[in-house]
C-alpha cells in the first residue's frame, strides 16, 4: 500500500532527523565540535537555496530577498544551510499569517551578518533569551513540527560559535528579528 509506504518513510525520516538532533546537542552540551567540513563558499548562494527550498515547503508565505550577488566566506556549506533553514522554519512557523518574511544578508565591517524577520506575537527579554536553550517547552515559541524538543535553534547556536559568530533574537514591536553574524 503505497500511503503506508509514504507514512513509514516520513516516520523514519523524523526518527533519523530527531535522532541526529540529539547527537547534536549531547556534542554540544558536552562541549565536543560538531565536526565542521569548512572550505571557501558564496552564503549568498547557500541562503538563496535555503529560501527557495521554504518557497516551496511554506507556499502560503511571501519571502523578501536582499541578498549580495556573492557573499565569499569560509564555512562548512552544509551546515550554514542547517542553521538558515532552522531559521526559515521557525519564522514561518511563528510569523503571522499574511505577512511576508525578510531575508536580507549584508556585509558590515569584518562580518557577515544574515537577519530573518517577521511580524509575530510580542516575545518577552526572558523568552529571547531562552530561545537558544535547549528542551524548552512549545509555550515558548520554539518548538516546530520539525523541532519537537526544541533542539534546531540550540543547534543553530552551536553552528554559529563553532564559525566564530553568534546567532540572536531579538524583538521590535511588530518584528521578531533573527541575527546570525560570522
């Protein structure tokens, strides 16, 4: 039966998905590198792929791109797809409905700063701050239907330290904004 087919692939995908999550964090938490593969790469073309990927997965949401022609810096690829994924997900999770999501990626002084924001509900000062803890409970804005322990922005979080930047929330009334800076 070809659904069953279909519901047991995305089940195992799930599984696999959740179970590299938690070898993700247990690295992180336990203070061990995730293992970056870090060569020279344009982020313009990785945040372009990861925007028209959430194009397709979120068609309802309107995306606004300011993106470089080429942004050249060294990282791991992959990984730097992972963390602008999460991001995407989780605006188009928690923004509201109607509203469009703005990906702009700029280049200011020595670093590459990625901003992803939407219109959503008021966040508090103690929930963006917890918003890159791990287990934090859904009333707090972070869990997702690809994310339910709330592990893909504390795994973000790692990405970013481990390329030498940071990754940030923050809110402005209507905006919830997104940094990551490498």
């Amino acid at each position: 039966d070809r659904s069953a087919e279909g519901t047991n692939g995305t089940g195992r995908n799930r599984m696999r998905r959740l179970v590299s999550q938690v070898l993700d964090a247990s690295r992180l938490q336990a203070g061990t590198p995730l293992g970056m593969q870090n060569a020279p790469l344009d982020l313009s073309q990785v945040v372009a792929g990861a925007v028209d990927a959430a194009c397709k997965a979120f068609a309802d949401t309107r995306f606004i791109r300011e993106l470089p022609r080429q942004t050249p810096i060294h990282g791991d690829a992959a990984r730097l797809r992972q963390v602008v994924t999460t991001l995407l997900d989780h605006a188009c999770v928690h923004g509201t409905s109607g509203e469009a999501l703005l990906v702009q990626l700029r280049v200011v002084a020595d670093y590459v700063i990625l901003d992803v924001s939407h219109t959503g509900a008021d966040i508090t000062d103690d929930v963006t701050a917890s918003m890159l803890n791990p287990f934090q409970p859904r009333e707090a804005g972070r869990s997702t239907v690809k994310d339910e322990l709330g592990l893909s922005l504390y795994i973000a979080g790692g990405i970013a330290r481990e390329h030498g930047g940071a990754l940030v929330f923050s809110y402005a009334e209507p905006y919830v904004l997104a940094s990551l800076s490498l």
